[in-house]
C-alpha cells in the first residue's frame, strides 16, 4: 500500500465522523439538506470510488463508497422530510 492510501482513507473518515451527526437530524425529520447538494455529492463521491478502484486504492474505495452512502442517505431522508 501506498501512503496516500491512509491519507485519503483518514481524511475521508474524518468527513463520515463530521456528517453523521446531520444524518441523525435529517432521519430524525429535524431538517433537510438541500437535496442537489446531497445527490450531487453523492454521485461525486461514488466517481471518486471508481477513480481510487483504477488505482488499486482499495481502502479510498472502501471509504469513498462509505461517504457517498451517507449522502445518498442524507438525499433519501431529506426527500422524505420535504414531502
């Protein structure tokens, strides 16, 4: 492995641990996020997983799929609360 594997990995998780607590309060119907920003994110996200699986980065692919989840998760609730 190479070591910007950890880093990305690292980094990345940082996101997943800052966003987790806007997930609890989009599935808790507290708010909603803007529903653009979430998918476009997500959709993002899960390009960055296919770039980091053309690089052997198995870990960055393993977390940029974990990230783009959470936000495809944080457009599924927030379309729910809007409704």
């Amino acid at each position: 492995m190479i070591w910007q594997d950890y880093a990305i990995t690292i980094i990345v998780f940082m996101f997943v641990a800052v966003t987790i607590p806007q997930l609890i309060d989009v599935i808790n119907n507290k708010t909603s996020l803007n529903l653009f920003t979430a998918i476009a994110t997500s959709i993002g996200n899960y390009g960055l997983a296919y770039v980091f699986l053309t690089l052997d980065l198995w870990l960055s692919v393993t977390s940029a799929i974990l990230i783009a989840t959470l936000w495809l998760l944080l457009f599924l609730f927030s379309l729910r609360n809007k409704k």
